[in-house]
C-alpha cells in the first residue's frame, strides 16, 4: 500500500515562559524598537481591558467581552497587516483593531449598545465586530476574492477561537481561499474554551492549525503568547498572501485569562489549577523580561507609561461617556430607502411612546 500524502504542522515559539530564549529569533521580528512599541500597545490594552470590566460592573456598559491574556497574539496580529488590507475581527481582537486606528471610544460605544462604535472612523474598509460565531470568515474569504480579481496586492486576515474553528463557515472560507488560491489568512485563537467547552471535547483534531491542511493551506502552529513567534508567523502568511502564493492558517497558543465575557463565570467549570497555571505562561511575563535582560526595558519606564495609559483610558472612557444617545427613531431610519408600512407603524408608535 502506497502513501498518497503526508503533512507536518510546524510549531513556533522564540521565547520561553521565563523570557530566555526558546531558538535564534529572526531579526525583523525580534527588532528591539518595534518589540517595545509593542509591549507598550499590550499594557495600554491591558489598561483598557481593565477599565472596561469596571465599568460594565457599575452598570456603565453592557456585557464585555475581555481579552485578557491575548494581548500578545491580537496586537502582533494588527501590526502585520498594512493600512489597506481588511480585518474580519469576531468580538475581542481589541488590540488588533488599536493598532489599525479603531478608537476605544468605539469599542466602549459598541458594547454600552450604542451601533455608532461599528462604524470605525478608522480603518473604513475593515468589518464590524461579529457576534454570530465565525461567519467573519466568510466575509473575508470574499474580500480575498475580490483583491484577487482585482489585482489588487491587498490581503484579509480573519480571526475566530477555538470553537469556531469548527463552524462550517470557518471551514468554507479555508476551502474556498484554498480553491481560488487567495489572499487570505485564517487566525484560529486557540484560548482553551469555547465559553464552558473545553478544546478536547469540541474536536478531535491533534492541532488546529491542521483544518487547513484539508483546503490546501499553509499551515502553521504557534505560541500566542510569544509576541516574537507571532510576528515571524504572520510575516510567512503575509508575504505568501503578497506574492500569490496562497492562504495560510495559523493557530495561536494562548489562554483566556478571564471569563467569557462579563456575563459568565468560569470559575464553574474551570479549575483554579490550570488557570494559575496560565497566569505563569501569559505573554507579559516573557517580553517584559526579555526586553529588561536586553536593556530596552525597566521597571520607571514602566510606571511612567501606565500612567500615561490611565490618562488616555480615562479620556477615551469620558468621550463615550459624554456621547449623546441616538433618538429612539434612528433604529427605523437606517433600514431602507423606503420604509415598509408596518415598520412606518412601529416608528410612529415609539415616537408617540417616547413623547409620553
């Protein structure tokens, strides 16, 4: 019996746990000034993270989805991208989104309710946060067709967790970006839990990184809490998706260090165990003494740009704050050029409801 195929899953870590390094970093990802723009872009997303999660618990925005302990693989996920590549974020990719222009004020004006935080003044051609789980990736998928066509050298990058990526709309975008060879990179965040589900039970697949193997993708695992592994491993698919050689999908290692989101309480199916566990291998830990070991990093630099953090936070969070709520007819305004009768019905109610 011959064998038809064989296939490898590469996997990429730079830095240990402890900060010391794991192999030889490549140069460009490892450059000592973009590492720390870098880590600095984490602590003012751990900052802002922080922040939200208080203000919700005040009763000042609706339920959150945190990205506490992600900072590393979303903020080197936004920092490979260009200007003029699009982003198909699903609901957390927060620092992703920073680095590409969005606002924290939008982010805040999403999930106090208000649609207004979807419409990014910055970047415009990147997609709205997606709720409904993995169906970003076949707006993608469709965004890398249409470079394609137009031959354009632009790319789209997507990003759903670990239980996404077993959702058919995850693997229809990896076929399809497969088939028509596209620029199109698949970002699997394996964080450990679809909500209450862990990884084991929701897939029986030795790697995540492999459901690309089956649309013809490079495919790639690496460490998410790694900034270094995560630069070099979006840099391959980046420049593949540049050249015409393909989509990739990649899958980063990483922990949700927080719940769900605020309307959750993994403390009642998790054990406490593992997520101390976590708390030793989060992606701060490792840069943070990296950058210190190599002299590009200390402990006032630190307090002086946390401060700065806090300052900048606090404005964003009073510019939400401050924002004047839309009228209750906007929800009707919107829909269509020309407003069906009985939605013409509704409208009217809720303007006679409000006027009471």
């Amino acid at each position: 019996m011959s064998t038809v195929a064989t296939f490898d899953i590469e996997y990429l870590q730079y830095l240990k746990p402890d900060g010391t390094l794991a192999a030889e970093p490549p140069a460009e990802a490892a450059e000592p000034k973009r590492l720390v723009a870098l880590f600095k872009e984490m602590l003012f997303l751990r900052v802002f993270d922080e922040k939200a999660v208080k203000l919700q618990r005040t009763g000042k925005l609706g339920t959150y989805a945190s990205c506490l302990g992600h900072e590393a693989t979303h903020v080197g996920i936004g920092a490979s991208m260009k200007p003029e590549d699009v982003f198909a974020p699903s609901y957390r990719e927060y620092g992703a989104q920073f680095h590409r222009g969005v606002h924290p004020r939008e982010v805040l004006m999403y999930w106090g309710g208000d649609e207004r935080g979807n419409d990014f003044e910055i970047p415009k051609n990147d997609y709205p946060w997606c709720v409904p789980i993995a169906t970003q990736c076949l707006y993608a998928a469709g965004a890398a067709l249409s470079f394609k066509l137009r031959g354009q050298k632009r790319i789209a990058v997507t990003c759903c967790g670990d239980g996404g990526s077993s959702k058919t709309d995850t693997y229809a975008a990896i076929n399809s970006a497969g088939a028509y060879t596209l620029p199109f990179i698949q970002c699997i965040v394996n964080n450990g839990w679809a909500i209450s589900v862990p990884r084991h039970a929701q897939t029986g697949a030795q790697t995540l990184a492999q459901k690309g193997i089956a649309g013809g993708l490079y495919c790639l695992q690496v460490d998410g809490n790694d900034m270094i592994a995560v630069l070099e491993g979006m840099r391959r698919a980046t420049e593949r998706a540049r050249n015409g050689e393909g989509a990739s999908c990649i899958e980063f290692m990483t922990y949700r260090l927080s719940d769900h989101t605020t309307a959750d309480d993994a403390r009642r199916y998790r054990p406490d165990e593992q997520v101390k566990d976590a708390w030793e291998r989060e992606p701060f830990i490792r840069l943070r003494q990296y950058l210190s070991d190599n002299g590009h990093w200390d402990e006032a630099t630190e307090k002086a740009w946390l401060v700065e953090c806090a300052t900048r936070v606090d404005a964003e969070v009073n510019a939400y704050l401050e924002s004047k709520p839309q009228p209750v007819e906007s929800m009707f305004d919107y829909l269509y050029a020309e407003l069906p009768a009985d939605l013409e019905q509704q409208r009217a109610a809720a303007l006679a409801r409000e006027a009471k």
